[in-house]
C-alpha cells in the first residue's frame, strides 16, 4: 500500500514507519518541517495541498501534534478552541479533505489519548479533543464512501516517553511501544472502521 504518515518522524512514528516498510509498504512521511512532504495540520489549505501533491494513497496515517496543557481557572475557549486546532480540526480535515483525494477503500487512522477517558489535571483542552476525536471517528465511519474506513488509536502515555512525560503524570502505567506499533498496523491492513482503539497498558 502507498501511505502516508503525517508525523512519521515523532516519537510514535520513528518506530511505526520502519514496521510498516518492513512489510513491504511504500511509505511517505509528512510533517511541518520535517519528512518528504510538508503539511501543517493547523492549516488546512496545506493539508489540501498534501493531497494533491500525494494522490490517491491507500492509507493515513496520523500520529502528529500534542494537545496544549492548561490551567482550568485562567481557560478561555479562545485557548481551547487554538488547543483544538492542529491536533482535532487538523485530524478531522485529513478526513474530510482525504475523502475526496484518497484511492477506493482507503483508510485513515487517527490519534486521541487516554485523557478522553481519563480524568488528569490540566488537560480539559487535551480530553476535550481526544474525546472529539473518538465521536467523529464513529459517525465519519457511517457516511464515508467509496469503502473507505476510519478508525482512531488513543495511547496512553508511551513507554519511550516516560523520561519526556513521567513528571507530568506521576503513576501513570505506560503502553509498550511495541503493542502501540501493532495497533496502527492492524487499522492500515485489517478491515475495522469506526473503531476507537485504547490502548491503555
Ligand atoms: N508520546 C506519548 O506518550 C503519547 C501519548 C498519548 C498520545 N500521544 C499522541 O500521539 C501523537 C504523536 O505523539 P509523538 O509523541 O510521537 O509526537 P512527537 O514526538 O512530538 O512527534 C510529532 C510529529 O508530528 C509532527 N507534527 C507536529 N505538529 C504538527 C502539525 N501541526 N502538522 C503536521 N505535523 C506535525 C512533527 O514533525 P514537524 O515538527 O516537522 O512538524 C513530528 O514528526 C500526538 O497526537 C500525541 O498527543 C502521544
């Protein structure tokens, strides 16, 4: 398959884009400064840009931009709506751009977080656009066309990020790289659509 990963050169995708090679997919990698192709989730004429310049790819894949931390007292929904920007409306408008630009039965796979399900402080901005996140994907699946699915992976912190987050979030139980690896796969190569997968350690 032709795949594009939109943050293929973070964290997660370091790890996902070599697995995802290594079993035999062409790969290409997007990110605002980094990778093949350049694409700002914040900006979605350059996501529409992406898609011209990477036509009718089988499979998206977005693992790229972090939700903001906060502070509830000092919220406004200006903040909250800037939060959302990249990380929920850059996610939704892969899809609903992708649609019209991506091959028969394509696939896309977003990425939450666990704050949807989590309570934390400081991530009202955070769960509010996992959660987001997750009832899109359920709805978008129903109406997407052309046999095309969506489903969306939301970790919990990651073992290869605990030196970055640890702090932040004391006592929270990391999910395997690996096991985190082997669920976007299976959304690339399965058949699933309208799945949330949490993978929670
Ligand atoms: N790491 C964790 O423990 C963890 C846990 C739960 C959820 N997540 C979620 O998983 C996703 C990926 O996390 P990660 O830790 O792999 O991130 P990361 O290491 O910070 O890497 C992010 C990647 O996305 C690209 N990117 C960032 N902002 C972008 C934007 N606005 N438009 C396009 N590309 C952008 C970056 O490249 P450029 O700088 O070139 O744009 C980079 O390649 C995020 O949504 C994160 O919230 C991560």
């Amino acid at each position: 398959m032709r795949i594009i990963t939109v943050g293929g050169s973070g964290t997660i995708g370091r790890r996902l884009v070599p697995a995802l090679r290594s079993r035999g997919h062409d790969v290409i990698v997007a990110g605002r400064t980094s990778g093949d192709v350049h694409v700002d989730l914040a900006s979605p004429p350059t996501i529409e840009a992406m898609y011209r310049e990477v036509p009718a790819v089988d499979a998206v894949v977005s693992i790229a931009a972090h939700g903001a931390l906060d502070d509830f007292r000092t919220l406004t929904s200006e903040a909250l709506h800037a939060n959302m920007r990249a990380k929920f409306f850059g996610q939704a408008e892969l899809v609903l751009a992708g649609q019209h630009h991506c091959a028969d039965g394509a696939s896309f796979t977003l990425t939450s977080g666990i704050f949807a399900d989590q309570a934390w402080p400081h991530v009202t901005g955070g769960g509010a656009i996992s959660g987001a996140l997750h009832s899109f994907v359920l709805s978008a699946a129903l109406e997407l066309g052309r046999g095309m699915r969506v489903n969306v992976v939301s970790p919990t912190m990651i073992g290869d990020s605990v030196d970055a987050f640890g702090e932040q979030f004391p006592g929270m139980r990391p999910v395997p790289m690996n096991e985190l690896v082997d669920h976007y796969v299976q959304c690339v190569e399965g058949d699933d659509t309208g799945r949330v997968i949490r993978a929670y350690g």
